[in-house]
C-alpha cells in the first residue's frame, strides 16, 4: 500500500493544486464578459429607441400644428383633479340636453336606460325615461310582432332606422354615434365643449356649401352641423339658467360619462391602491429598520485557538 502511494505521488496525482486567484476567476466568468461586449450594444439600442421616440412625438406636433382646425384650449373642469369625480347633476342636466337637443340626429346605441341608475336617475325615474319610448318586440306567441313600451334593458332608440336614412335626413352626412364620442375625438370633452360654442360667420375667402356652416374647431372648418345650442333653447328641471355654455358644458359632462362610465370607480381604486401601498411601504420600513438591523450590522471575527 505504501509503494502504491509512492507511486501515485512521483506521478504527482495526489500532488494539491494552487486554487484560482480573483483575476483568473473573473477571466473565467461569462457574466463578466457578456457585459463587456454588449455595454455598447446595449446603449446603442437605448440611443435609437430614444431617438425614435422623439421623432415621433415631433412628427405628431408637426401634424397638430399643420392642421386646418383650431385646437380646443383647456377647460377647468371639476372632475380633471387625481382624484375628483364627475359632477352627477351635470350628468342629468346633460342628459336633458341630449334627449330634447341631440337625440333628434345622433344615436347612443351603446347606452341602455339601466345604466342611468344610481348616476343620475334613480331606479324609479330611470324607468319613467325608459317608458318614454315605444320598442317594435317580438314575435308573440302567434308569431305576430307588437309595440310595447321601454324597460330598462333597453338602450337609446336611434332616430333614423338605419344609415342611408340618416344620411338623406343630413345632406350626405352621417352624424356619429354619441356614445364614446368624447374618447373617440382628440381633445375630448374640451373639444365637444369648443365645437359646440364655436360656430362663427366664415371669413372672408372661405366657400362653404349648401347646407354647410363654419366652425373653426371641426377639420377643415366646415361642418354640416347647424348650431343647436342657443341660450335659453331648453329649460332645466331643477331651475339652472339654460346658458350657452351652461349647456355645452353640461352634454360635455354627460358625454364624459358615457364615454368613462368607470370613471369614478377608476378613482375610487386609486385611492384604494394609494392606502394599501403606503400601509405596505411602512411595514416594509419597520420590519427593515428593527428587524434586519441587527442582522446587516453584526460583525463575524475569527478568534484562533491559543496554542
């Protein structure tokens, strides 16, 4: 066993080798040198992702800047603030705009009377609207079709049976649904709110056509919309005085809504997420600063045997 040994060791097998110093290690790590090579691919990916994005922000304010429409300045609306909501009276307000103004050309065919509980309308007055209208159902039980009137389930009636009698009704033009027109227009409520009390004599050297009136805030400046809101053209049921812009603002509002029916719920979760976070951030803080304290200040030393 000995003369095996002393073999194994002239042929330096059980001989120890010196272990790898820190330079070597760092030589031998693919991490290392995975960084190194791709530093400056990787910031030359950040150089061109920032650049292109700022080319296409310059190219869209070229295109708002270019345009032939003025652009509808900010209004200071009460439900702008992080955490404001909509003003519900205004809703029901907007709500009378559109039902004895906008109804008579524009559809809200996504919007059924239901959705009016509890925002504007109590169950009992929402069903009073929905009364209000007459549903062609059916087949009955003979297989005959019937008129009843509105219930709940029942969305916003269409003032033109399809588009070709929309289109006849309006000169060739087909006036949009209502529904999600705030989110559907740039500039949202401010721009509902600007068309709406935007209408001017065309200046000099613009033509418009027959059937065509100006405002500024519609691309291209001729509109087939005739202005429809003039102070005093309805009146409120809770006595509010019937302006110009008391009415644009209140449609505004309304439109708003039916566009961002979650709206005040959305709100309502931020301040929700707010409290559970900040309640999450302080334990945090008191398990890092009294629990973990002891454990990242201690100190470990070595205290060798004495011979």
């Amino acid at each position: 066993m000995a003369a095996t040994l002393r073999r194994f060791n002239g042929l330096r097998l059980l001989k120890s080798t010196p272990a790898l110093n820190l330079q070597q290690a760092k030589n031998l790590s693919s991490a290392s040198s995975w960084a190194s090579n791709n530093k400056k691919l990787i910031g030359a990916i950040g150089a061109v992702t920032g650049g292109v994005g700022a080319l296409l922000f310059a190219l869209e304010q070229s295109v708002e800047a270019s345009g032939t429409e003025v652009h509808a300045p900010a209004q200071p609306w009460s439900h702008r603030g992080l955490f404001s909501s909509l003003d519900h009276q205004s809703i029901r307000r907007g709500y009378e705009v559109y039902k004895q103004v906008c109804s008579a050309c524009h559809s809200m065919q996504y919007i059924a009377y239901r959705n009016l509980v509890g925002v504007s309308h109590t169950e009992e007055q929402a069903k009073a609207e929905a009364e209000q209208i007459t549903v062609r159902d059916g087949p009955d039980d003979t297989g005959n079709y019937f008129d009843r009137p509105g219930k709940l389930s029942d969305y916003f009636p269409s003032p033109y049976p399809n588009e070709e009698a929309a289109r006849a009704a309006n000169n060739g033009a087909y006036p949009p649904d209502l529904s999600y027109i705030v989110s559907a227009r740039k500039g949202g409520e401010d721009y509902i709110f600007s068309l709406l009390t935007g209408y001017h004599d065309a200046p000099a050297g613009v033509v418009l056509r027959e059937g065509q009136y100006f405002n500024p805030y519609f691309p291209g400046g001729a509109i087939s919309m005739a202005q429809v809101l003039y102070n005093e053209v309805i009146e409120y049921e809770d006595g509010t005085p019937p302006t110009q812009s008391q009415l644009a603002k209140d449609v505004a509002t309304f439109l708003k809504w039916t566009s961002e029916p979650e709206h005040d719920e959305r709100k309502q979760l931020l301040i929700k997420v707010i409290g559970i976070l900040g309640f999450l951030t302080a334990i945090s803080y008191y398990i890092k600063r009294h629990k973990w304290s002891a454990l990242k200040s201690r100190k470990i030393v070595f205290v060798p045997k004495e011979k």
